[in-house]
C-alpha cells in the first residue's frame, strides 16, 4: 500500500484488507480505525488521506432510500423519490 501510494496509484483497501486476512488467518480484517492507529509516523502522511473514512448517508437518507425502495418492490414503479 505503501508503495502504490508513493507512485500515486489507486490502492483497493478492501482487496487489500482481505488478501491479509486470506494470508495472515486472520477472522476479520482490522476496522480503519485500528489501522490509522498502527501507521508509523513516516508513512502517516502519505497513507492517512487514503484511510480517511468516507462521509456516510444521512438518516433522513436511509429512510427516503427504504420508503423508495420499498414502495417500487410492492407496487411495480420505479420512484425518483418518495414525493413522486
């Protein structure tokens, strides 16, 4: 990871994470959380924008995306949203 973050490639966290676990044996791969905690000092900067978590969907988010989905399951439509 290290390595593709210096040339500047995409790094695919999730293969990664679970390549370690195939390898190493691992029952589940370590949340981001844990793995901002292990970074040494010398490679924090360059692999800290890469583990930094994404912004998650808002509840009012969630429950228009359930509604939605929900509604076009039981009656046939397809909604934009949960107005139309």
């Amino acid at each position: 990871m290290v390595e593709l973050s210096r040339r500047g490639k995409d790094v695919d966290l999730n293969a990664l994470k679970s390549a370690a676990c195939r390898k190493y044996g691992l029952s589940r791969a370590r949340k981001l959380v844990e793995m901002i905690a292990a970074l040494p000092d010398s490679e924090r900067e360059t692999l800290l924008p890469k583990l930094r978590a994404k912004p998650v969907r808002t509840a009012s988010d969630y429950r228009d995306y359930f509604i939605r989905n929900l509604h076009d399951a039981l009656s046939g439509h397809t909604s934009a949203n949960v107005k139309t």
